[in-house]
C-alpha cells in the first residue's frame, strides 16, 4: 500500500481541536487532548477518504448505465425487440375472481332482501 505524507487541511485540523476540546474532561493536560485531537482528525480523514471512495464508485455505476442505456437506444431494434419480449408479465387471476364473487354476493344479498 502506498502512503503518503501529507498534511490534513486545516479545516480538518481546527474541526478536530473543537471537537477534542468540547469533549475535555477536568484535569486532562494539554498533551492528552492533542492526542485525541489527532485520533479524531485522523478519523475524519478516513471517513472523507471513504466516501469519496463511494462517491467515485456512483459516478462509475452511473456511467455504465448511461453508456448501457445509450447502446440500447442505438441498437437496429433487434435487440431491443428481444429485450421486451422476455419481460412479459402476467397478471394473477385471484383479485378479477374475488371481485366477481363480491358483486355476485352484493347482488344476491340485494335481491333476497
């Protein structure tokens, strides 16, 4: 893995110190909350490096089904025309079936009162 030495921005830096020192417990020395300044700030790097990480993959998966979508329109028509005929969806009966015997029951119980 290649690490690199670079320095954390100093937003991240000033947002890591608030944080620590909100979080101050009485008679803890200074040193004490710069080490938990730096936990923190290396915290809040990780956390920036992952979602940029998740970002670029988005953008990735984004990509693919634009060039997906766009090879699909520009096909001759074949592939498409197979495409929509292999998602055919049929309907369940059952709720036609229930609703017939409801009216037929709505009309008999009609009738015979």
């Amino acid at each position: 893995m290649n690490k690199t030495t670079h320095s954390p921005s100093p937003e991240t830096q000033a947002e890591a110190m608030q944080i620590a020192r909100a979080t101050q417990k009485p008679g803890q020395t200074k040193e004490q909350t710069k080490l938990i300044a730096q936990g923190i700030q290396k915290g809040i790097e990780l956390y920036k490096k992952q979602q940029k990480a998740k970002a670029r993959e988005r953008d990735k998966f984004r990509k693919k089904q634009l060039k997906e979508k766009t090879a699909l329109n520009t096909d001759s028509g074949t592939g498409s025309a197979d495409l929509h005929a292999q998602t055919v969806i049929r309907q369940s009966p059952t709720p036609w079936i229930l609703l017939l015997l409801s009216w037929a029951g709505f009309i008999g119980w009609h009738f015979i009162k």
